[in-house]
C-alpha cells in the first residue's frame, strides 16, 4: 500500500478506524489511545517493514474475514497478526491461520487465590520465594518430574488439565474455573508431529523462560467490589498469577504447520499479503488438520498450568505449613488461541472461528461458557504487567461482545524486541532495581532479565486506561507484584 495513504479516522478518544481501501475485505479497528494511534500511523508512513498497521491491513484483506481487523490496547508488531490482534472468520469461507495464533499457542494465566495477609507473606518472604524457585522448573528447556510416554502425551493432548488431575497435580474443583472446563474437544493427537511430542516428555508442570512467571501479588485496589466480591477477592488478599503456554510442543506445532499452511495457500490459491499469513480454508483437510493440532497446543497448555498450580500449593505447604486445599483458582484464560465461538452478528447468531493472538477472551455478563458465579459480571480478564509493574484484573463486557467478539487486553505489550532489550539492560541492574522497590525477584538467568526488563514494555497504565476508558475490559482490582519467579 502507498505509505501516503494510510488514514486512521477517529471515532472517540479511544476508536480509530481504517477505512477499507484497496485489498481490504472489511476496515480496520484500534481500540487505542491518541498517543498510540499517532506512533502505529508514524511506524508505518516511515515504511518499518515490521509494523503492526501494515498487520492489521494485511489481515483485513484475508478472505472470509467478518465486521473488522481489529487491535487492541497492547497492540505491537508480531508474526502475521499484531500482538493483541482480533480476527473472526465466517466458518463456510473463512480460513484457520496459524499467525493468528502464534507459537506459544494458549499462552495463558493461571490466576490463584490463598488466605494470606501481606504480613504473613512478609514474615517468611525469603522462605516463599525460595521454595518456590526450588519446586517450579523453570528457565529455557527446563524439564519437570513427570517424564511421559508418547502414548501419555498423547493423553495430555486430549484431555488437557483433566490429565494432571487424574494424575494428582491439583484439585477437582479447579476444573470449573478454567476456560473451556480445561479441555478443549476436536484435538486429535494424530495431527501432532512425533517431533513434537518428543519435545514435551519433561515439560509438563514448566514455567520455561521469555515473558513467562510466577508472581506472588496482592490486592492493592479494587474499583468494582460487585465483581470482585463475585470473583472472591478484597483489598489486601494475596495471589498468584502463573503465566505459561504449551512449551516446545505448541511451538513445534507452529513451525510445523508453516510449510504445511504454505503450501495449502498456493494449493488454493488464497491471497496473502505477509508469508506469516499462510493459510488453508477451514473446511479443507488442511484447515481441520492445523485446527485439530492447535487444540491439543491448547490442551497441552491446560495441562502445564494445572500441574504448575498443584506444585505451587505444595510449595507453600512446605514454606509455611499452608494446606493447599485452600489455595483456590480464581480463573484460567488463554491469549493465543483460534476457537469457534457463537456471537450475534447483523442481528443474528452464528458460529465463527475467533482468532485471539496476545488478547484473551473477555465475554460477558449471561455467557454460559462462564463459571456460574461468574455470569452476572462478566469473565475475569488477566491482565499481566511487567516484573516492576502491577497487574490487573478486569472483566468481560457485552461492549466486548458487541465490538470485539467478547476480546480483550492481555498484558502491557512490548515496544522493543528482546535483542535490543538485552543490549540496553543489565539482568543485574533490574534485579537490583526490582529488590529496591520491595520486590523480590528469582531468575535463572539474567540475560532473561534483561529481555523482560520493565522498559521493554508500554506503560502497563496506559493500556488498562485505555481498555478501561473504551468500555471494553471494565477495571476490576490492581495487584502489586511482591515475589517473582522468572526463568
């Protein structure tokens, strides 16, 4: 596209669209800040080859695609979409694309709640954060106890956190708190290279490294007591937040699926403006394939969070004698997933493949999906902050249901790549840093500190006043980050 051409148009202070021009089957639509929409619309009139507004056109150009291309708040360049990229697809015309997912498929966040004070977490803080940088494999390639068969993986990639329960990592009722019961149904094992499965023999129950962590957190403010008092939460409680996807087998999955997903866009002839964006229809044998393999990165994903929850019970059994029946899962959701959906479209009901890369689903109040005491507010939407900023919890809204097929924020969003943070930051500086405001921080690197340093990201503030401020992702409660736990 002509770089003089671009136009954002601005609906209110927190909507901008991108008229369709040319390629572009529907608009484009950001759920953005002024600030924000000036530095995408400046990243892509300077020509950046990786820019997230080029992303969001190209997505918009994809056949089948329905009401919009859409970014959110945290939105920054990734691989095919945009990093906090939307897109749903009309399940007849539309097509499944492995960009619109990503690598790190069902990335996501186990959130839990303990009957902790902040003094009780400060009397043995050393002995917490010890224990649990002991207990949680954790850091790049890093293995946990359960070492399985390719006929056990194979279980784990159907039954997803049902398989850790059955095996002792945690607790029936946890299973009610978790996006899709824990399970998601039409993954076929099959579908899954041997490669990849070879790659996940020891890394069930693994933090690994990137972005991934452990955070012990409290409650800090609480702006919607309705909803919070629904989820289980008040001023001062302490929780955790874990927050890991399906490891090496949902990026083998990726990388597998790229050569395949190539060669179904030539075999079909489809228009893709960005070789991140190969693609197959989803009724074709190689749409249901891709989708079939992604589920069980999903149900993967379910299962290394569940028995990452079960570890950290026992952990804080063992620093402080806390039983861990009464450690409860406030809720679990995933960030990087393509799931079909029903959702009122021009006034009517219809099943569509929503494509979430970095965004998670935020449904609203009366979605049966939800846990029941849930339903009345609206789903929890995790939102994580760097290692030296808070975090948030928001909720779902029927204006995310109506605008952005019940989608919302994930996190604070990068603004440079981990390269380049690496060159501009010392791990041993942030830790240092992170110790002096009172947050107590075990790494089992310190490059990897360094990537993940706080000033790689947006202003995690910005983006949750935004997401608050356009309606989408109401603010719930702030939690502050007191132990982290990073590999």
């Amino acid at each position: 596209m002509d770089k003089e051409k671009y136009e954002l148009t601005k609906v209110d202070d927190y909507i901008w669209n991108i008229p369709k021009v040319g390629d572009m089957r529907v608009p484009g639509r950001l759920f953005v800040d002024e600030e924000t929409a000036r530095e995408l619309l400046e990243e892509a009139k300077e020509g950046k080859e990786w820019n997230a507004l080029d992303q969001i056109i190209n997505v918009a150009s994809l056949p089948g695609i329905i009401n919009a291309s859409i970014g959110l708040a945290d939105i920054h360049p990734g691989y095919g979409f945009p990093i906090g990229g939307v897109a749903a697809f009309d399940r007849d015309e539309g097509l499944a694309v492995a960009g619109g997912v990503g690598f790190d498929i069902n990335c996501g966040v186990r959130l839990l709640k303990t009957p902790l004070t902040e003094t009780e977490v400060e009397k043995s803080r050393e002995e917490i954060a010890g224990t649990l940088y002991e207990t949680i494999p954790a850091g790049l390639g890093s293995e946990g106890n359960l070492d399985l068969s390719v006929d056990e993986i194979n279980e784990v990639l159907k039954k997803g956190a049902r398989f850790s329960v059955d095996r002792g990592y945690g607790l029936e009722e946890d299973l009610n708190f978790i996006e899709e019961g824990g399970m998601i149904r039409g993954a076929n094992p099959d579908n899954v290279s041997r490669r990849a499965k070879q790659r996940q023999f020891k890394q069930i129950g693994t933090l690994g490294s990137g972005n991934h962590y452990l955070e012990v957190q409290k409650v800090t403010e609480v702006y919607d007591p309705k909803a919070a008092g629904a989820y289980g939460m008040e001023e001062g409680q302490i929780l955790i937040s874990i927050h890991t996807g399906s490891r090496a087998l949902g990026h083998q999955v990726g990388q597998d699926y790229l050569k395949k997903l190539e060669n179904a866009s030539k075999k079909y002839n489809l228009p893709i403006k960005d070789k991140e964006l190969v693609s197959a229809p989803i009724n074709s044998s190689e749409g249901r394939s891709y989708l079939s393999a992604m589920r069980c990165g999903i149900n993967c994903a379910f299962a290394n969070r569940q028995a990452l929850a079960s570890l950290t019970r026992g952990a804080l059994n063992q620093a402080i004698g806390l039983s861990g029946d009464s450690i409860k899962t406030v809720y679990e959701v995933g960030h990087n997933t393509a799931k079909f959906e029903n959702h009122r479209i021009d006034g009517e009901d219809r099943e569509v493949l929503v494509h979430r890369k970095g965004s998670t689903r935020a449904f609203g109040p009366g979605r049966e999906e939800l846990p029941p005491p849930y339903r009345e507010v609206g789903g929890p939407v995790l939102v994580g902050g760097t290692m030296g900023t808070s975090s948030y919890i928001l909720r779902g809204s029927q204006r995310a249901m109506e605008e952005t097929f019940g989608s919302g924020v994930h996190g604070a969003g990068r603004t440079m790549s981990r390269k380049k943070a690496k060159s501009k930051f010392w791990g041993e500086d942030v830790e240092k840093r992170l110790r002096d405001r009172g947050i107590t921080i075990k790494s089992h690197s310190f490059p990897g500190l360094a990537e993940e340093a706080p000033g790689a990201y947006k202003d995690i503030e910005s983006v949750v006043t935004t997401a608050h401020q356009s309606g989408l992702t109401p603010k719930v409660a702030k939690l502050k980050p007191l132990i982290v736990i990073k590999g």
